[in-house]
C-alpha cells in the first residue's frame, strides 16, 4: 500500500514548456514538506523534457496524449495520496507557504470541504491584487456568492480528498467545454461543505494572452453556461440550457434585458454585460 501524505498537488501540463519548471519549483519550495506533486503531461512540445529534468522524489509524472484538462484532473485524483487535493496551473506560482496555509485551515476547520486563498494576478510584467482580495480580510463564506460568479482562482484553491470524491471529482463534459471545471467542481462541493475564502495570498496567477482570447470563445461560454445552469438548479440537462441560453444572446432580434431578466439566469448573463455584446 503507498504511503499516505498531506497534500497532493495535481499539475496538468499542455504545451507549456516555458512556464512549467517554475511552476513545479514553485511547489517543491513550499514550506510545508508532506506532499507529493502529480503532473499530468499531455503536451507536444519540450514540456516533458523540462519536468523530466528535474529529480526529486516526491515528484511523479504521467504523460498521456488528448486527454482532455478534466480527465488529466480526474487521472491526477486517481493517482494521489493525499488527505487533501491542491489545484496548480502550469503557468502560475504557488508562494512559499500555500500549502500549509490551507492545510492548516482545512485541519482546523472540518466542516469545510474547499479553501481558497487570494492571488496576485501578473499581466505582461505587471502584477495587482485579485478582485476578491480588495474587500476581505477574514474568512468568507463562498457558498452564496458561488451562484453569482466565481470568485475562486484554481492554482489558490485546496479540497478536501472526502469532498471532492463525495461529488464525483471533476465532470467529464468539460473536456470538451474547458475554462469552468473548477467553477463546476466548486459549486457542487458547496452543496455538502462550506467553501471558504482566506484573505491570505498563496499564489501568482498568470493571464495570458491566450487566456484572454480564451475568455472571448464560445467554448469558455458554453463552460460557463453549464456550470451556471448547474448552480442554480435549472434543468436536469446543464448543456441544453446553456445551448438556450447562448441562442437567446446571439439573437439580435429580441430585447435582451427584457426576456433575460425573466430568467432565473437572467443577472448572471447582464453581470457578464450580455456577454462580450453577444460575441
């Protein structure tokens, strides 16, 4: 039987061969020492030769081809250890003492099943504060504000093993739909444990330029929309609606505030101002 450990950190990799070293040393750095970081590789470029050049014990990897960002995620649980499970991104920075930060809170708190530290987001040399780390300074409840937006950064966030198994891990659809798994996986963890925002910073998020143009897609949409539908209990088919919703936008024919504002996901829509105005 393998050894259990605290924490395990699930790492996908695509094609991110200048970003991955750092994000890995960003993990094996950490202050917290029990953990094992799994790197899920899927790429084509030089990635797997920059992970495979770094030795250390507690790093394992699996490389794999198409395999999808939610079942590369789901491989990963499969394959940890750890009482906890750490989200990390290929081209973010965990800061030095992330894991223990939210280990120690996960501990301390059991009736929480997701914790999710603040982030400095880094933008073409330019680094500023998260939007939600503006306004808190204690704990906070997530669960609520989950059915609005969401406020979690992947590569801040920690899960209970218990919780995440308990929903099922990460839904397959977003293979096909990525950008909104975690927003997915959040929003079903809030319906059998608190979800906690920490106002202590743990992480440097990266946005990139293919992120941004990655925001615009219709694919993140679709994501967003099935997560959303989701959220709010809408149907029992999340897809169908997303489809409706999305035909409902893209009509240029309707007034939109008025037939929008009749649907339970009516805010949500006009909160993403009509999204990028219909695209």
């Amino acid at each position: 039987m393998h050894e259990l450990v605290k924490v395990s950190v699930v790492l996908p990799c695509k094609n991110a061969e200048r970003t991955i070293g750092q994000a890995i040393e960003s993990i094996l750095q950490q202050s917290l020492r029990d953990f094992e970081l799994i790197v899920i590789d899927e790429s084509s470029d030089n990635s797997l030769s920059v992970i495979e050049s770094i030795t250390d014990t507690r790093l394992r990897v699996h490389h794999s081809t198409r395999l999808g960002l939610a079942t590369s995620l789901n491989t990963g649980l499969r394959l940890s250890r750890g009482e906890y499970i750490a989200r990390m991104d290929a081209d973010d920075v965990s800061l030095p003492n992330r894991l223990s930060t939210e280990a120690r809170y996960l501990d301390q708190h059991p009736e929480v099943g997701m914790v999710a530290g603040q982030a400095f987001f880094k933008q073409q040399g330019q680094v500023y504060s998260s939007p939600l780390a503006r306004w808190i300074s204690a704990p906070v409840l997530l669960n609520r504000l989950l059915f609005e937006v969401n406020p979690i950064i992947a590569s801040a966030s920690m899960i209970r093993r218990a919780g995440i198994m308990k929903v099922g891990g990460y839904d397959l659809s977003f293979d096909r739909w990525p950008y909104a798994e975690d927003y997915d996986l959040a929003v079903r963890i809030s319906r059998v444990f608190d979800v906690i925002a920490i106002p202590e910073y743990v992480c440097v998020y990266t946005l990139s330029s293919s992120s941004m143009s990655g925001g615009r897609s219709m694919n993140r949409l679709i994501g967003l929309c099935i997560a959303k539908a989701r959220s709010v209990s809408l149907a029992e088919n999340p897809v169908d609606v997303a489809r409706a919703l999305i035909s409902i936008v893209r009509s240029v024919e309707i007034d939109l505030t008025t037939r929008l504002t009749k649907n339970r996901f009516g805010s949500y829509l006009l909160n993403m101002q009509v999204l990028e105005s219909k695209l």
